[in-house]
C-alpha cells in the first residue's frame, strides 16, 4: 500500500542544501573550466636535438636543443626538466632539471644505460615534449 508521507523540515532543509550545493558545484565549474583555460599558457616547445639518427655514448655531453622561437608571454612553468623515455615508457631517470625553458638548450649528460636506439627525451615545463627516438650506445 502506498502512504503518503509528509515531508518533515528536515527532509526538507537537506533537499535544500542537496539542491544548493549542486547549484554551488555547478556554477564553480562553469566558471572555473574557461577562467583557467585562459589564464594557462601552455608552452611545448619542439625538441630539435637529439633528432632521428642521433648516435650518443655513454658518459658524453650533449646540447639538448628545443625551439623557442615562439612562445606565450606568460609560461605557467618557465623551469624545466628533462627525462628519459625508452620506448613507450618515461623513465625515472632526470639528465636535467631546474633550468629556464627559454634557454633554447641545456647540456646533459649521456647516463650509463642498456644500449639501444628507442630512447627518446621528454622535456617537461608546462607539459611533455618527446623528442624523436634516437640511439644511446656503449
Ligand atoms: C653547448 O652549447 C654551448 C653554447 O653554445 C657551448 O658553449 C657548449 O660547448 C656546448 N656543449 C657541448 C657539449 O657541445
Ligand atoms: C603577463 O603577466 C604580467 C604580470 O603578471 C601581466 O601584467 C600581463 O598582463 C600578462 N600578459 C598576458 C598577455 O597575459
């Protein structure tokens, strides 16, 4: 059997609040998602060196290259980092961190790892940029 049962204030004040806070939810993220957009500059730049058929050798120093002939006035993060991937994977391991994205090229060690030619870089500031794969041998 059906009985209908009065709403009780409390139900009420927590139908209210419920409402409220979605409204809340709502309206902050309508205005949060475009207010955000527009204050991020998100700068990646192209890494231009090592390229397709860079040879490297353990223990060598190199000038790890990126364009930065464009870029937004504002940089949401100027300092960047650089990271090696092999394969489809970003290792752990940092050549370089630290420095102004703006510099264009930072000098990095060639670190002692197993030999191959699926290595890639990925500098991060803003966001990631891979690199073109390239070889790091013995
Ligand atoms: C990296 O570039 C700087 C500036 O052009 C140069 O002085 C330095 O010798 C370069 N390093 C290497 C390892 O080529
Ligand atoms: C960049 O930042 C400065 C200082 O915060 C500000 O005055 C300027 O309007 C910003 N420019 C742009 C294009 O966002």
């Amino acid at each position: 059997m059906f009985t209908y049962a009065p709403m009780t204030s409390q139900m009420f004040s927590k139908a209210l609040l419920l409402i409220f806070t979605s409204f809340a939810l709502f309206f902050q993220l309508a205005t949060a998602v475009p207010a955000e957009m527009e204050k991020r500059d998100v700068f990646t730049p192209p890494v231009l060196y090592p390229h397709a058929g860079t040879v490297w050798y353990k223990g060598q120093t190199h000038n790890v290259t990126w364009d930065v002939s464009w870029h937004p006035v504002n940089i949401t993060n100027k300092i960047g980092r650089i990271q090696l991937r092999k394969g489809e994977i970003t290792t752990p391991l940092i050549l370089q961190a630290g420095f102004d994205i703006l510099l264009g090229r930072i000098e990095v060690h060639v670190p002692w790892v197993e030999p191959g030619d699926d290595y890639s870089l990925v500098l991060f500031g803003d966001s990631g940029d891979f690199s073109a794969q390239f070889a790091i041998l013995e």
